[in-house]
C-alpha cells in the first residue's frame, strides 16, 4: 500500500467509521456506545498502525510544538473558552430548554450508565477522532496531495476556510462551530495536533459535564 494511502486511512478510517455508523444506526444511547466502542477500536488499530509505519511519520507538529507545557495549557484554555461560547451561542435550532425526558441520552431514560458512555464518547473518542480528520488530515490534503510531506505549522487561507466550512457543516449551531473551527485550527498550525485534541476534548467533557449536572440535555 502506498504509504500516503496508508496514513490517509490511519488519521480518516475512525471518523469515517463514527460518521457511517451515525447514519446507519438510529439515534438511540444504545447505539450511541456501539459507535463510540466501533470507534475506539478502529482508533486503537490505526495507532498501532501508525506506530509500525516507521517510514511514513507525519508532520504534524506546529510553530511552537515543543513546548509541552505552553501546547497543553493553550489547548485547555482554548477548550474552556469554546465552551463558554457554545453555550452563550444562538441556540437555534433549539428555541426552547428540552426536558430530560425527552432526549436518549438523559439517565431519566436510558440509565446512567449509557449517559456515562455519552460522556466518554463524546470526549475521548469522537474529539481526538475529528482533531486528526480535519486538522491532520484534510487540512493538510487540501494543500497537496502528499498530505505528510506538508508540516502541520504551514498556513494556507483557502484550506484553513475549507476546513472551518466543513466542520461547521457537521455541527448544529453553525456560529460556534464556525468560531470552534478556527480555534482548533489555529492551535494545531501553532502548537501541533496534540493541542487541538486537548482543546477539544476540554470543551465536550466541560459540556457533558454541564449537561449532566444542570439539565441542558439541549446540547446533546
């Protein structure tokens, strides 16, 4: 296999996987967990693929990629931020608060241990799995076709507005994702793809948290 082909699978195959099985499967916490565990174990082999692809490493880290330190407070500043917008954000199409009751993923209806698994999914799971598609992957392939010949810290406009474009597409709330899209981005071309999974994985476990512990099974 062509080694371009094969990072390409390593850093698309979980989202596709997350994506396809979204619109195979109904909207169920159920199936919520079949996803997120379909997920994980396609994420798992594709790392230990990556690992084993010594020839083949991409570039994925950003201008300032060695500081650690600076990447992964950034990442949680940035995520904690992005949460604040999602939930100050215009809620449409939600015009009013949804009762637990209502959606699949409240405790009320499917038992605490699917909401938990929501939790998991949602933060660990489809956050580093979207962080490698969009930012790692696709902005990159955008540039040029051997994505890993193209280090993450290159800015290119036109593939930074695609890749917001499209996450947004993918989103609800079209504002904060749009603002959420170049948040992530950003990070990642300054402080490589580490920092945007951080950041990520930040704003969707704050949210389910918020979720949870105060009603507002609207974002979910």
């Amino acid at each position: 296999m062509e080694k371009t082909t094969k990072q390409a699978m390593i850093h698309s195959l979980p989202f596709a996987v997350w994506m396809g099985l979204m619109f195979v499967l109904p909207t169920t916490a159920e199936s919520y967990a079949i996803r997120s565990a379909a997920t994980l174990a396609t994420g798992i082999a594709c790392w230990i693929a990556h690992r084993r692809d010594r020839t083949a490493a991409p570039q994925e880290v950003g201008i300032c990629a060695g500081n650690v330190c600076a990447s992964a407070i950034s990442g949680i500043l940035v995520g904690l931020a992005i949460f604040a917008l999602w939930i100050w954000a215009p809620s449409w199409p939600y015009s009013e608060p949804v009762a637990p009751d209502s959606l699949p993923y409240a405790p009320q209806t499917c038992g605490w241990p699917l909401t938990i698994a929501k939790l998991i999914g949602s933060a660990f799971i489809i956050a580093p799995a979207e962080e490698l598609f969009f930012r790692s992957f696709l902005y990159r392939k955008l540039i040029a076709r051997d994505f890993t010949s193209i280090p993450l810290s290159k800015f290119d406009l036109s593939a930074f507005l695609w890749v917001i474009f499209l996450f947004t597409l993918e989103h609800d709330r079209p504002i904060a994702a749009a603002i959420t899209g170049a948040a992530y981005g950003l990070l990642a071309i300054r402080f490589g793809i580490s920092s945007a999974i951080i950041a990520h994985i930040t704003t969707n476990l704050v949210l389910a948290l918020h979720v949870i512990f105060n009603n507002a099974w609207q974002f979910w």
